[in-house]
C-alpha cells in the first residue's frame, strides 16, 4: 500500500529538516528523503565548518525548542568590522562598523558549527518526523489532487506537496520545468578554521580585495573560521599546497592581530556561482534554500536566506492547512512565491553587485568605495538599518517562526 503523506522533503541538509520539524510541531504529517547516509554529517569531531546565523535564524531555531541546546556550543558576533584590504597593507583607513552594542537584539549573530546544528535536528527529527536516509526522489507526477513521489529503491509516495530542499542542482526543481538563471563568479572559496594567540573578541573581521573577499569569524575559544575567495587558478594553486605553504600565503592577506595561527581542521574548497531558480514553485512542488537560490557567500547569507524560505513557507502551508485548504494548490504555493522570491533575490543580487564593486583595483572606484563605508559608519540611521537587514529582521510581513513565536 502506497505511503502518504501531506508533504515530501527531497533533501536532509539543514533546510529541509527544519522545514519538517516546523511542519510536523504544527500536526502536518512529514518525510524527508536524503541521499546521503544518516551518518555523512554527524561526526563528533571538530572539522571547521560553520554558519553565521542572523538574529532571525536564531529565533527559529529557539521557536522549534532547539537553541536552548545549541547556544552552548556557539559564539555569539559582537562587533562586524569591513574594509578594503589588500595583501600585507591591513585594513584601509574607511571601514564599517557594527556593533550589537547599539542594538536591543543582542549579539549580531552566532557562529554555529554544521556537526552541532546538523546532530540537533536529527535528534528533533527521531520522533516527529518520517526520515529515510540513503534514498534519493527519482521522480515525480503532480496530479489534481497530490504528488506520486518514485523513490530510488523503487518505493512510491503519495503526497500533497513536494519540496525542493536538494541544492543547486535540484532534480525536484528540473523535473517540474523549473529553470535557473546564473553566472560563475570566477572564484573559488577556500574554508579553513584557525586556532591563534589572542582572543577574537567575538569581533568577524571582513576584508574586501581585488581577487575575492576574505572573512574572518570567530568561532569558541582562540579559534576562527576563514572562508577566502580567490581566483579560481589562484585557489587551485593554493589548494594544492601543504599546511605549512598554506599558512605562508595567508599569513599576509589574515595579518597579526590575532598573534600565531595553525591550522585546526581540514581545509575546503568551493566554486561560486549565482544560481537563481526562475520560479519557487511549480504544479505540486515547492523550492527553498539552494534549490530556489545559491548565493555569493559575502556575509554568510546562504543559510540564513534558506531558513527565511522555510519560515514563509512553513507559515503558509500551515494556515492553509487549518483553513482548509489543499496545501499543494496553485493558490497557496502563489503565495510562499509572492512572500519570498523578491526578497531573496534582491539580496543574492546585492551580494553579487557588492562583490563585483570590490573587484576591481581602480583608484577613483576605491576610493569611493571607502567614502561610502566611512560614510555608513559614521551614520546612525544607515548603520542600524544595514545591522537589521545583515539580522534578517528587515523582512515585512515578517514569519512568525523568524521572531521566536511557534505556528
């Protein structure tokens, strides 16, 4: 007898397990199909991988009971300093300045390692939530009343929607017609966490440069997470190298300020690219977090757009529910689509003009740019008004979940 369920989650990353538990602690019936093994993330060993999660995730993450759990094992950002920077010259003389000492919020953010976050919600999942690891969704039939989900052992599911939670290269997303529109960016993102001498302060430290953005976050302890954007002939340069040559080469562009660094994980690499899909939902299907939009990583928004998705779309579907309504109709994915995509996509589009401004050495542009920063800085109104947007508290109507209150 064929399984049903009100909605189907393809993808077990961190979206669209939040997504499920959201859903599920409202009464909606959940499965989350993940290609990976249920053990692909959830080592207890340190391996530098992190996320800058905005005071609105944060609420989420407390309205689904889970950061009582989480803050422990976090570090809150206290101050966010950006500047023009180029390799062995620090910080140019304009630079922003944030500091949650100026908001009622708290902390501007916290950094939050993906082992810790990831082992959470799989947790919370065990008992509310159906998760069958190792399976892939592949295929898919909306019809008038659900969506016949074929699943890679040759299982079918029924459901009334679908969702997309299954990345950039989102199969959910190509089978329904969706489309993308996008452009590398010529850059590869080297990650790396640091143990060094001093302490951080809880202070995240962004340098733009001509070659890429180098951001500096502060992790528990004497310890930060590096994400550093280079060509791609340069980072592949780079990462060829070994820990001690790797250190030589950014040692210059990270500075003394911090005293010694070492390394204190494995190294990774990324290529980046914009990948915006051209519509966030289709006949019986949904999209959120990469799948709908994959982004620059300036500021660390990634993460934080996904969840903003989930949010939204977690709030529609369960009001629809409770008036209803069939959650998978035209009707009410219209309005998860209204409430999320402009927003989304001008904020991938911003990161991507802000990168490509930084990119360039010319003279009257730097120069500009840094009048710009100091100006900012030195403006009250603009520099609370750029802290909420980077908060994630700028969003109107704002989700419920992202102000701490459950559905």
């Amino acid at each position: 007898m064929t399984q049903q369920f009100d909605v189907l989650i393809a993808g077990g990353g961190l979206n669209g397990p939040t997504l499920a538990l959201a859903l599920a602690d409202a009464g909606l019936s959940v499965a989350v199909v993940d290609p990976r093994p249920v053990d692909a993330r959830s080592g207890d060993g340190f391996d530098g991988r992190a996320y800058a999660l905005a005071v609105a995730s944060v609420r989420l993450l407390s309205a689904l009971g889970l950061w009582d759990g989480l803050a422990g094992d976090s570090q809150p950002i206290r101050q966010v300093k950006a500047s023009q920077g180029q390799p062995g010259e620090g910080a140019a003389p304009f630079f922003l300045h944030f500091d949650s000492a100026e908001t009622e919020e708290g902390p501007v953010g916290h950094m939050l390692e993906d082992r810790f976050l990831y082992r959470a919600l799989m947790a919370a999942m065990s008992d509310k939530v159906t998760h069958w690891p190792g399976v892939a969704v592949t295929g898919q039939q909306p019809g008038p009343a659900g969506v016949t989900v074929t699943l890679s052992d040759g299982r079918q599911i029924a459901a009334r929607l679908l969702v997309g939670a299954d990345g950039r290269g989102s199969g959910v997303a190509h089978r329904a017609g969706i489309r993308r529109q996008g452009w590398d960016y010529g850059q590869t993102a080297l990650v790396a966490a640091l143990d060094h001498d001093l302490p951080h302060e809880g202070i995240a430290h962004q340098y733009f440069m001509s070659t890429g953005p180098l951001a500096i976050l502060p992790l528990p302890g004497k310890r930060s997470s590096v994400v550093w954007s280079e060509t791609h002939a340069n980072a592949a340069a780079i990462a060829a190298l070994d820990d001690t040559e790797f250190l030589s080469v950014l040692r210059p562009r990270f500075g003394d300020f911090l005293g010694g660094i070492a390394l204190a994980g494995p190294r990774f690499s990324y290529p980046l690219s914009l990948s915006l899909a051209e519509r966030y939902a289709a006949p019986r299907v949904a999209l959120v977090g990469d799948a709908a939009h994959g982004v620059h990583p300036i500021a660390g928004q990634g993460l934080n757009l996904g969840l903003r998705d989930v949010a939204a779309l977690a709030q529609v579907l369960v009001e629809a529910a409770r008036c209803g309504e069939d959650i998978g109709s035209e009707l009410v994915l219209e309005r998860y689509q209204g409430w999320r995509r402009f927003d989304a996509t001008a904020l991938a589009l911003g990161m991507d003009g802000v990168n490509r401004l930084f990119g360039t050495d010319n003279g009257l542009v730097s120069a500009v740019r840094g009048l710009g920063m100091g100006l900012v800085t030195r403006v009250p109104a603009l520099r609370r008004g750029f802290m909420r947007q980077a908060a994630g508290l700028s969003i109107d109507p704002m989700p419920r979940l992202l102000t701490g209150r459950a559905l």
